[in-house]
C-alpha cells in the first residue's frame, strides 16, 4: 500500500515526469520524542549510521534535475537494534513526510536534503 500511494504521489506532483539527479548522500532529522531533541544525520550514500536504538541505512538520495535545493526523495532502511525486523524500509519525500514515514514508538526520522558533491 505505501509504494502505490508513493507512486500516486509521484504521479500528482508531476515528480513521476521530472528528471532526477543523483546526490551524494542526505541529510536526515532525527527526533527524540522523549527528550523533544531534534538531530541532524548526514549521510553518504550506501552508508550507515546509529541515532539513538536506531540502525539507519541510506540507499541513495535524488532530486530535480538542476536543482538541488528542490524536493528530495531518498530510499532509507531503518532497523531498531532491539528487533530483527526493519521498523521501515523505503522511499521517503522531503515534502511529503508523513507519506511514507517511520512507524516508531520513540523516534521519528525523515529526510531533509540531498547533499551535493
């Protein structure tokens, strides 16, 4: 269900038909919602990084061709080190977090940016 409404989305927003360029990582936000603190996660991509019990893992990060700062979208895999299933696994849209977003009791986590070379 969440790939067809990433995908419908996609198809709304005329993102689907846009050009996409590769970046070289994404920063991500983290949110402790225990402490209310927010942290900021840069990541290459094909890296992996640890927020609190999270295990997190940036596939890639895109964006609008010719534009950086424009909408990003990155496919990111988040594991908690406490369980052996993936708390999420999937595209997440910067504009659009609560489209595909993390499911957690204690965190939540969504892209910011892509990062440029």
């Amino acid at each position: 269900m969440r790939g067809f409404l990433a995908a419908l989305y996609l198809v709304a927003t005329g993102a689907a038909a846009e050009e996409a360029s590769l970046g070289a990582g994404a920063v991500l936000r983290g949110l402790d919602k225990v402490s209310g603190r927010t942290t900021d996660i840069e990541m290459g991509n094909g890296t992996t990084a640890e927020y609190g019990r999270l295990i997190i893992s940036l596939g890639e990060c895109r964006y609008p061709a010719g534009n950086p700062s424009g909408d990003a979208w990155a496919f990111v895999t988040i594991r908690d080190k406490g369980a052996a299933d993936n708390a999420f696994s999937g595209w997440m849209v910067a504009s659009s977090p609560a489209l595909n977003a993390l499911d957690h009791s204690r965190y939540d986590v969504w892209v910011m940016r892509c990062k440029t070379k």
